[in-house]
C-alpha cells in the first residue's frame, strides 16, 4: 500500500478528536517556557503510549516513531510546543492557569495536531515506511530546532513537514509557498567610546554621539547599496542611548538594533557586510569599536519536492480553492534549522473561526479554534504518507 486510506482517517478523526481537543486544552491551561516543558511532555506521552508507542525522551521534548520497528524513517512530522511569557487575556474556559504565561502562538494547537497525526498514522494498517513525530521545545527561545539537530534526530529524515497557526486565515484555509517563507532576524549591539569631553573642544576627543549619527544613518544607507535589493534586507535600531548634559561630549555610546532579511544566501554574508561597514564608518571617527552580532534564524526555506507533497496533502484535505499562498512573513522561526539537515515545508494553519474577529500571534487575546486540529492532523498525515510515497525505494 502505497496512499492512505482516506475512509480510516476520516473514521480515526471522528471518533478520536474529542480527546485530542481535551489534550489541547490541557496543553494550553498549562502553559510552559523554553526547555522546561514536563507538563505538556506528561500529556504528550500519556496517549501515545497508550497507543502501544514508544516516544523517546530528549531535553524539553519527545519523539516516537511509527510503522515497522525494523525500519528507519524517512519522513518527519514537528511540532513546536513551547508557550510564551505573556499574560493570557481570553476568558477561554481552558484559558492558562500560570500567571504571566500563555500559548499566544498556537503551539498548544502544534502539539495537539501531531499528536493526532501520529495516533491517526498509527492506526492505518500498513503504511508505506515509518515517520517520526518530533515534539519540539524552545522554538520562541530559539534552541529547540539546534537541539533536535544536535541529538541526531533528524539524521535519518529525508522530509520533514510542519504547520504554523494562521490568524488572518480562517478555519478550512491553508496555505504554503514555494522557497522562503518566514526571514532571518539577527541581533545587533553596537558600543562606541572615546575620552569623552567640552562641547568647546571636539577635536580633542571622538564625538560619540556624532559617531553614532554616523552609524545610524550609513549602516541601513550603505546596506541598501551592498546587499542585492530584492534579498528584502532591513536594518532598523531600536534603541539608542548617549550622554547627559548639553555641552559635556560623552565617552560612551550605545546601539541596538535587528538586521531582518528574507533571503538565505543574503542572509549568510549579513554579519560579515555589517562588520566591515560599521567599522569603517567609525574608523574615520576615532571612537573606538565594539560590536556584538547574533545571528538569530535563517529563513525557513521550503524545498520544491516537500512544498509540493505539502501542498498536495492540503488540497486532498480542504480543496484546491481553500490552499493559498501566503506572503512571506518578516517572522522568524527555528524550523528553518531544520533545513540545514533535511528537505522541508512549513505550511500556514487557518485558526480563526469565521466571523469571529482577528486576534494576531503574540498577543494575550489569541484564540486558534478547537475546528482547526483535525485539518491539521488530516494535512499532515497525508504529507507524511505522501512523502513516503514519493520517495519510495
Ligand atoms: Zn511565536
Ligand atoms: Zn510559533
């Protein structure tokens, strides 16, 4: 057998989401930061192993693979189920019961997908190789997908396929797109000293806050100049911080500031372009220089093989008309580390029940709808088994 049996999976779904959507809600009333995430593992494994499955631990997270043990598998399924550290501001019956903490991105939706997804797949009586179902920490931390990478995990995937809830797309609407579809983000600090001194008297010390001018303006200028304009690269500072009085020059300045850029082959020459830039602007200055510069992701890049399986997968779930393709987001996300390893595709969720009002990733107020788990399941077990079809050996 070669497809999934469609008829199963839509019988497994009717007859298994109410406890999917109670693992959920689980899940979000007990949402957890970063690597520390006993809870929602405990919750995770609990029905998988009820299954008969065995997920296997690693720091923050849970994998289990399924489809004959003799075989390794070639395609995998993640999910990020790490929350975030803000205030949950719904009156959900579910709604978190950690102050200060929500599942305002959705991964309480994330987790509760691929486990239906690995349920759902475990229960079709012979699929065409074995997939491994990735429960992920720390994607809003940024060292979950590295982890998953370092621990091997991925050492023996071919594909590997993930969603994303999407807010501005309602329930029954998913979307993907060919190549980048989220951007990298990197972090920039930038601190300039000199003797500091007179207002009456400048040629005397380096001019911080002249200097900074300097660095403000010609970095995102020279950038523009640099750097392909189609590869989207934006430079902007956050924060600039110098000085305490009209006529005393200061001896120390600060910048912080993200570097955001949608392309991946940009994105790689970014920090050494930065560098080269801000030091010779302030070479002629006569500050001294120091620069901190932290690559954050690169963009999530998805492959023409997985985007099409993925895409595919959508179309067979909720119909041709119902699949769009999403712009690219200037968001960052940990899965494209994913993409250093293996093929991958990274789709869009429609969470938003229809009529209701938008409310946007990262705020207090998100609501993803219960409607939107078993279109996820359903993409992503048809992705998982069209993968393996399309690579059959
Ligand atoms: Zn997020
Ligand atoms: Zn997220």
């Amino acid at each position: 057998m070669t497809q999934l049996d469609p008829n199963r999976l839509r019988t497994w779904i009717a007859e298994h989401i109410g406890e999917i959507i109670d693992v959920r809600h689980e899940i979000h009333a007990h949402p957890e930061l970063g690597f520390d995430t006993p809870l929602t593992v405990h919750a995770l494994r609990t029905p998988l192993v009820a299954a008969g499955l065995t997920p296997v631990d690693f720091p923050g997270g849970i994998y289990v693979d399924i489809g004959d043990p003799g075989e390794q598998p070639r395609v995998g399924l993640r999910a990020d189920i790490d929350a975030l550290p803000l205030p949950e501001t719904t009156d959900l019956p579910w709604a978190s019961v950690f102050e200060g903490r929500s599942h305002a991105c959705g991964h309480d939706v994330h987790a509760a997908v691929a486990l239906g997804a690995a349920l759902a797949l475990a229960s079709q009586p012979a699929l065409p190789g074995a997939v491994r179902v990735i429960f992920q920490p720390a994607e809003e931390t940024l060292g979950g997908a590295r982890t998953v990478v370092e621990q091997g995990i991925l050492d023996p995937l071919e594909q590997v396929f993930a969603l994303h809830c999407e807010p501005h797309a309602e329930v029954g609407v998913l979307g993907t797109r060919l190549g980048a579809i989220t951007s990298a983000c990197d972090y920039l600090e930038i601190r300039l000293r000199g003797s500091g001194g007179h207002t009456a008297r400048p040629h005397l010390t380096a001019d911080i806050i002249n200097a900074m001018g300097r660095v403000v303006t010609e970095l995102p200028a020279m950038l523009s100049r640099r750097c392909d304009p189609r590869a989207g690269m934006s430079m902007v500072f956050g924060s600039a911080h110098a000085g305490v009085a009209a006529n005393a020059i200061p001896a120390e300045g600060t910048l912080t500031g993200t570097l955001r850029v949608l392309s991946m082959d940009e994105w790689r020459g970014a920090e050494k372009l930065v560098r080269e830039i801000v030091e010779s602007v302030v070479a002629g200055t006569g500050a001294s220089l120091e620069m901190d510069y932290e690559p954050g992701v690169p963009p999530v890049h998805n492959d023409v093989e997985s985007h099409l399986v993925l895409r595919h997968a959508m179309a067979s779930v909720v119909g041709e008309s119902s699949v769009y393709t999403p712009e690219q987001s200037l968001g960052g996300e940990d899965f494209a580390w994913y993409g250093e390893k293996t093929k991958i595709a990274l789709g869009r969720l429609g969470v938003r029940r229809p009529g209701t009002p938008i409310t946007d990733l990262h705020q207090g107020g998100f609501v993803a709808d219960d409607a939107a788990i078993e279109i996820g399941i359903a993409t992503l077990a048809h992705a998982a088994v069209g993968a393996l079809a399309t690579s059959e050996r």
